[in-house]
C-alpha cells in the first residue's frame, strides 16, 4: 500500500535505503513548526543510526514489518503500530520483510526559548574584537556536539575564526582543483530556509545564520555540508573529479558518502540552533560593547560614586559567567536562566497518569533553588499539563474547573510558592484521575482482559500491560486480582495452557513448538507449569485427552 501516487506533487528525498515524500511541511502550519511525511524503506535495506535533534516523532505503519532501535533498545514494528520517538535520541530502521516498509511521520521540533534583547547599544567593531576567540570557540564546539554537525563561526568579511579537528575531505579535493561555487538553495516547500541555504555543485548544502548588532553584521554561524538529495548528474560530476585527479572513482565516492544525508526536517531544527547562538552571541556583543562604554567614561561615570564602581564590577562577573557558562546542554538551553525543564513536565505528566504522588513531590522538590525563573516556568507547566495530563479524562468541565482555579492561584504567584501550587496542582489532577477510574473500574479491567485475550502469545508483562493503559503495575496488579480473582502471572498462563491443550488434541506439532506458540520462551517451563495446571504432561495429555 503505498499513500502516494507515483504522478505526486510532493517534494521527494531519494536515499539508497529509500525514499521519503513530504505531504505537509512548516510553512503550510499555523506556527511554522509541524512536518508530516510518507516514509518508505526498501526490503531488507536500513535507514542508519541517525541523532534526533529537539523534534518528537510520531511513526504510523501502513505497510510492512521492520525493528527501531531506539537508545539502544530494540522493538519490532508492524501495521498498525504508532512509534513515538522522543527528542536527542539515537535511532535506526530496518526493513526484516518482502516488501517495502512504509509508514507517516509527524515531526514537531521542541520550542526553543527566544533570547530577550536587554539594551541597544549604538557603536560596533569586529566581532573578535569583542567577544575572545576561545568563548567563540566553545559555542562552535557545543553546538557541534549537540547538532552532531560540524560548525563555523566567522567574521563579518567571512574569514573563519573557530579551528575544526574535522575537515571536509571532499570540499579540500574539489578546492584544489577550483574556487566554492555555492549560491542560495531555493525550493518552493523550502521558502522559510531560502534566505539561509546555500548549495554547491555537487548537491552539498550549508545553513548560515547572521550575527548583527543594530542591524549590522559582525559575523556568521554556518553548518557543515549535508546532502538533502541527489540530483541525476552527480555520478557524472564524481566521474569528472576522478578523470581530472587521475585516480580511481572509488575512494572519491567513500569519501563522498561520508558527508551526512539529512532529511528535511531536521533542516528546521538545526536552523533554529543556529540562530539562538546567533541570539546569545549578540547578548554578548551587546554586553561587551556597553562595558567597553562605562570604561571609557570611567574617570566621568564610574569614578563619581561607589554605586556606579559597584554597578561595573557586577556588570563584569555577569559578563565573566556567560562567557564561561555551558551554552548548550542538552537540548533548548542556554543558560541556567533560560531552561524550561521539559524533561520534568514529561515525568509529571506520566506520574499524574499513574498516580504516582511519591514521582510528582521528589521531581518538585528536585526543581526547588535549581531554576531562576520558577514563576513562568510553572505558570508555563500548569498550563501545558492542564492539556496534555487532563486529556485523557475526556471530560472538558472537570479540566476547565481546574484552569479556572488555578488561574487564581497564578495571579497571586509572587506571594505563593509556585512549586507549591504546581504541588497542588498535581495532586487535584491525581484526583480526579482516581475519580474516573473509580466510576470505570469495571470497564477498564474488561479492556485489559480483551488485550490480553488478544494478545496472550505474545512477551507480555504487568509493566507492558500498564504502559499500555496509563496507570501503574501497582494499581494494575490490585485491579486484576480483586476484579478477577486471580493474579495477572495465572490469568495468562491459564490462557496459554488452554491454548497448549487445542494444538495438543489436533495436531503433531512437537511439544517444544507449541510452546513457543502459545507464548512460553522455555519448554521445560511449559512442560512443569503444564503439569501443575493438568496433572499430566503434554505428552500424556495428547495420548490421554481429559478436556
């Protein structure tokens, strides 16, 4: 089943693994941030390990069986099973079947926190007079790190002024023999990228992204080369390269291939790293230069009383600690005062999903002196967690009651402990839960009991179950045994051996191999807890059925 047509409009990435089709990209979103693509993979070919920047990714099969290797841990997919992939996370696809492994992917990069520009200041000179060349050098290599791309930082003539361990191997043979053509890369689903994208002869693509102060330009932060696509001349162009060098089209190629394919996507994401250190560089540019200002007018300003000494001396440290300051850590961070813990809104979420008040008061109580802006950040939280935690309960009175008291709270912040409304806050949406779950206790359990049912052969567990259903193994495991009356470990095993007894009756399947079909990794396994069930073995039993 393939979505599109081979007659589509859709802008096409063609690798050697596959293919990918872009049906909706930012610039057709509201907010300039949502991607949805058909992606196929050709039998028994892999999308290699690749790093997930700041985007969440939903994958839908519609066609196919393969694995994702996820962090490290593998798991096996098949229509219609959706994958969620989270943000800075290493991943891999494989194509295990016949056919094409087809499915959709939404793409949603994270929101990077914007930089608030705190003066303006009127003079400028080069940026390295400015800012030291090895706190420029450290932003490049940060980056670098987290993008997993190589990055230079430059003046406003172009001359670069970070150093690379790593070089270009390809663009050092094709300078060789003639000067960079690059110029500006256009597409039609590309116009939010057109100003910053430039592409050479060879299909090899930059980002560059200004650094300006008072619209000028001091300097520019720029990636290494990457590959979107392949245009249809490229194999002559290589061969061109080997036939003016005079050596073989092999290792040109190597070295071609070693240059990363990206796929679209991630274009966005990297772009909008590139312009927030484009953001935090200006800071400092700002910073530098107004300090250079109260310097100069020291013997009138800063001399006249100790409160403007005092101000230059505070006004240096602050200066002092961006420089030293890990920029980027993680993911959208910067600086201690611009981190929105994401990670810990995800814990909460799923703590308030589970129940679980013991997660919700040690991750709080974690977050108390660790961040500056505690009132925006759980003014933000409460906010976020009222769509995403309470949605589930599907009841929009109970969650717009809760906004509305709240919203309350949140106006008088400055005299409460934020992190103890966003405590409270938990704990009334813990509540409510227990309210839903109470009136559908009954019908939740019929649920679990349908899935797994359906799902006996299979690896099944009290941890998977629960993840499956959002509440926790605790909850799940006192459920089961007072709705039951029995516990989940004998509920499937009796599935199984019931299921063990059908092949033994009416077919000469080997032990052994019934085992593994009921969903026993071990036969012997199967044979003991057979035998405590039935009374016999499965071989007595095939010679001597009693049920």
């Amino acid at each position: 089943m393939n979505l599109l047509d081979s007659t589509n409009i859709y802008d096409k990435q063609k690798f050697e693994w596959g293919e990918i089709s872009w049906m909706h990209e930012p610039i057709d979103s509201p907010y300039g941030r949502l991607s949805v693509a058909q992606v196929k993979i050709y039998p028994g070919c892999q999308q290699e390990k690749h790093f997930h920047l700041g985007e969440e990714q939903l994958f839908y099969v519609v066609q196919g069986q393969g694995s994702f290797i996820t962090n490290g841990k593998k798991e096996d997919v098949y229509k219609p099973m959706i994958v969620y992939i989270p943000p800075h996370s290493e991943h891999e696809v494989f194509n295990t079947g016949k056919e094409d492994l087809i499915f959709v992917v939404v793409y949603v990069p994270i929101k990077l926190i914007q930089l608030q520009k705190p003066y303006t200041v009127a003079a400028y000179k080069n940026i390295q007079d400015l800012i030291p060349l090895e706190i420029l050098q450290n932003i490049k290599e940060q980056l670098s790190e987290l993008l997993k791309l190589i990055i230079h930082i430059y003046d406003g003539n172009h001359q670069l002024l970070t150093q690379d361990n790593e070089e270009n191997e390809f663009c050092k043979i094709c300078s060789s023999m003639h000067p960079c053509n690059k110029r500006k890369y256009t597409s039609d689903s590309s116009n939010l990228l057109s100003d910053n994208m430039y592409k050479c002869d060879y299909d090899l693509i930059e980002l560059e992204v200004p650094i300006t102060l008072n619209d000028n330009i001091l300097g520019y932060i720029k990636s290494g080369s990457f590959v979107l696509s392949n245009s249809e001349e490229i194999d002559k162009k290589i061969d061109a390269i080997q036939e003016r060098l005079g050596i073989d089209r092999d290792p040109i190629w190597t070295i071609y291939k070693k240059i990363p394919d990206i796929i679209k996507s991630r274009i966005y994401v990297i772009q909008e790293h590139l312009v927030i250190a484009a953001q935090f560089t200006q800071v400092m540019l700002e910073r530098s230069v107004f300090e250079q200002e109260l310097t100069e007018k020291d013997n009138e300003i800063l001399m006249s009383t100790k409160e403007k000494i005092q101000l230059k001396d505070a006004l240096k440290k602050a200066n002092h600690k961006i420089y030293h300051d890990k920029i980027f850590a993680g993911g959208a961070n910067i600086t201690k005062e611009f981190v929105y813990p994401y990670d810990v809104e995800i814990i909460l979420e799923n703590a308030i999903k589970e129940l679980d008040l013991e997660k919700i008061e040690k991750s709080i109580d974690d977050c108390r002196n660790k961040y500056i802006d505690s009132e925006n950040i759980v003014q933000e939280m409460i906010i976020v967690l009222s769509r995403t935690a309470m949605r589930s309960l599907e009841n929009i009175e109970i969650i717009s009651q809760m906004r509305k008291k709240y919203d309350k709270h949140l106006q008088q912040i400055k005299k409460e402990d934020p992190w103890e409304i966003l405590k409270c806050f938990c704990m009334d949406c813990i509540e409510e839960y227990k309210k839903i779950r109470q009136s559908n206790r009954r019908e939740l359990i019929d649920n679990i009991n349908m899935y797994i049912n359906t799902h006996y052969k299979e690896d099944l567990s009290l941890n998977l179950i629960a993840e499956i259903f959002y509440i926790s193994p605790n909850y799940l495991s006192s459920l089961f045994n007072e709705k039951n009356r029995i516990s989940f470990s004998d509920y499937v095993q009796n599935l199984r051996i019931e299921e063990g007894k059908k092949y033994l009756r009416s077919t000469p399947i080997k032990v052994c191999d019934i085992a593994k079909k009921v969903g026993f990794k071990n036969n012997s396994y199967f044979v003991n807890v057979f035998k405590k069930n039935v009374g016999m073995t499965p071989n007595e039993y095939r010679k001597n059925p009693i049920g």
